[in-house]
C-alpha cells in the first residue's frame, strides 16, 4: 500500500486537479440542465462529464506509468499514460456524439429555457473553474518543457509548445481550451435566447460545444496514437542530452543516437568516439561517467551508450 500512494504522489497534477474540478461541475451543470430545461446547458454538463471520467482514467495511467520497469516490462510502464488517453478519447466521442444528437433536435424542436440567472451564474462559475485549471495546465506545459516563459507568456509557450509535455498534461490542457469556450458559448447562447427572439442559438450552441469536443477526441487520439507507436524526441531535447555527452572531455563526437519518448520520459541509446588510447577499463569508466550525467536528467528512463575510436569525421555538431 505504501508502494501505491508514493506512486499517487508522482501522479500527474494536472490531470487530478482537472477531473476534481470537473465533477463539480458536472454537477452544478446537471442541477442547472434539469431545473431550466436548457440545452446548451445540458451539453455543458455532458461536455463536464466526459472531462471528469477522461481525466480520471488520465491520472490514473499516470499514476501507473511511474511503476518501476520489471524483468518481463524491461522499458517500464511510460505507455501505459498512452492507453489510458486513447479510452479517454472514446469517453469523448460517445459523449460529442450524443451532444450533437441533442443539438439537432433543439434546432428541429426548439425548447423554452426558464432560469436565466441560475444558468447565468453556474455557466461563470463555469468559465472561472475551468480557466483556472487551463491556466495550471499551461504553467505545467512550461514547466515540462523548460521553456522558462512567465507572466503573460506562459499563454503562447504554452500553444507551442503542448505537443512536447507529458500525454495527460496535453489532454487536460486541449481539454479545458475547449471547456473554457464552451462555457463562453453557452453563456452567449443563453443571454440570446433570453433577451432576443433568435431561439435557435440554443441549438446551434449545443452543436458547437459537440463540435469542439470532436476535435478534441481527433488531436488527442492521433498524438497518443503516436506514442503508442513510439515517436522520436523533439530537436531540442536531442540537443540537450547531445551537449551533455560532448560536454566529456574525453568524448570527441557522437557517432549515432536515437531518442525515443514514452510518456513523459526519454531512451537514449547512442554511439560515442572517445580520444584514441584508452584501455578498455578507462573507456568503460567514462562510459559509467557519461552515463550517470544523462540519468541527473529527471526526464532521462535509461540510458545505453556503446563506445567507439575516434574515426576523425565530426558527425554531430552542438546546435
């Protein structure tokens, strides 16, 4: 048991936080949804539901992700975060798909709201809890990253660079830009149904938040699709863990390196040149060197480096 919860506590925040904040609001949105009879606000409700079940199963393969690899799982269990997204993303396209449904009916039979106010007040909630964990998502994207940015440029650091943070962090983060307008949709749409004649916008709001939320399911479906597969590191983070090998003295260039990502988390196997004249005891203890400088890196899994002669040519250059 004690095992369990030091692997909760390497859980991913994001996630946890995120489906916390979605179930209260899922039922704030379902009280709001069945004392108005509004639609918008019913696909709100539902567009909550399936962020809170998503981002549970996402924190709970995060959760899993950090066990320790096994004689029989020798890489670990990094993929395991991927799995768990990929049922996410059935979660939401079940959930879009019935949200379209009652758009559709809307605009064929619209329906008379009531509650205003109540709506009002619990779709602003909505847009304040929502935001809040959106921004935390962000802040969480700059940190993976180490793009550094703060203030007011966490917002675009955090657009540019989510395809490189850990899988649940991308998904609380695509999740809740979409959670964030549709709650501003939703709002929209019932300010115009109460104080304008257009009564289709209910309909037509249902539909959108359907919409997003389809969009959603494609862009976090084809990225954890990819780490099923296995994807390369971005170029940066090949850069980085390059200067570290050549940062050796005793290492005169890279001759071959792949870097594969699972989760959050890096494989590093390369070939290094050394100066020539080592005996295979001093080649093998700068490799242990080497080795133990790239696993400081908390993003490093394992590391396996095979040892060459300088052959003369440069074939990696520092960025």
């Amino acid at each position: 048991m004690g095992n369990f919860w030091a692997l909760v506590k390497k859980g991913n925040t994001s996630s946890a936080t995120a489906a916390l904040g979605n179930t209260g609001l899922a039922i704030i949105k379902a009280i709001g949804a069945s004392f108005s009879g509004s639609g918008t606000m019913f696909a709100s409700a539902m567009h909550s539901v399936a962020d809170a079940v998503n981002q549970g199963f996402v924190f709970l393969g995060s959760v899993l992700a950090e066990r320790q690899p096994t004689k029989r799982f020798p890489t670990g269990f990094g993929r395991v975060v991927n799995l768990f997204c990929m049922i996410a993303v059935i979660v939401v396209t079940i959930m879009a798909y019935e949200t379209f449904h009652k758009g559709l009916k809307l605009i064929k039979h619209p329906e008379e709201a009531s509650n205003f106010w109540l709506n009002f007040i619990i779709l602003l909630i909505a847009i304040v809890i929502d935001g809040s964990i959106l921004i935390k998502a962000m802040k969480e994207i700059v940190k993976e990253t180490r793009s550094g940015a703060k203030g007011l440029g966490i917002i675009p650091s955090a657009i540019r660079n989510a395809g490189r943070a850990a899988p649940p962090t991308r998904l609380v983060f695509y999740e809740d830009v979409v959670a964030t307008l549709g709650a501003l949709f939703a709002l929209i749409a019932i300010i115009l149904a109460e104080y304008s004649s257009f009564k289709l916008m209910d309909g037509i709001a249902t539909i959108l938040i359907a919409c997003l939320m389809i969009g959603v399911a494609f862009k976090v479906g084809y990225d954890n699709m990819v780490g099923l597969i296995g994807v390369a590191a971005p170029k940066d983070v090949e850069d980085r863990i390059g200067a570290i090998i050549l940062d050796n003295p005793d290492v005169t260039d890279i001759g071959k390196m792949r870097i594969v990502q699972e989760g959050k988390n890096y494989h590093v196997e390369a070939y290094v040149e050394l100066r020539k004249g080592f005996s295979l005891a001093e080649a093998t203890e700068i490799n242990h060197r080497v080795r133990a400088k790239l696993l400081e890196d908390p993003d490093v899994a394992d590391v396996t480096l095979g040892i060459m002669d300088d052959n003369g040519i440069i074939s990696w250059k520092r960025p």
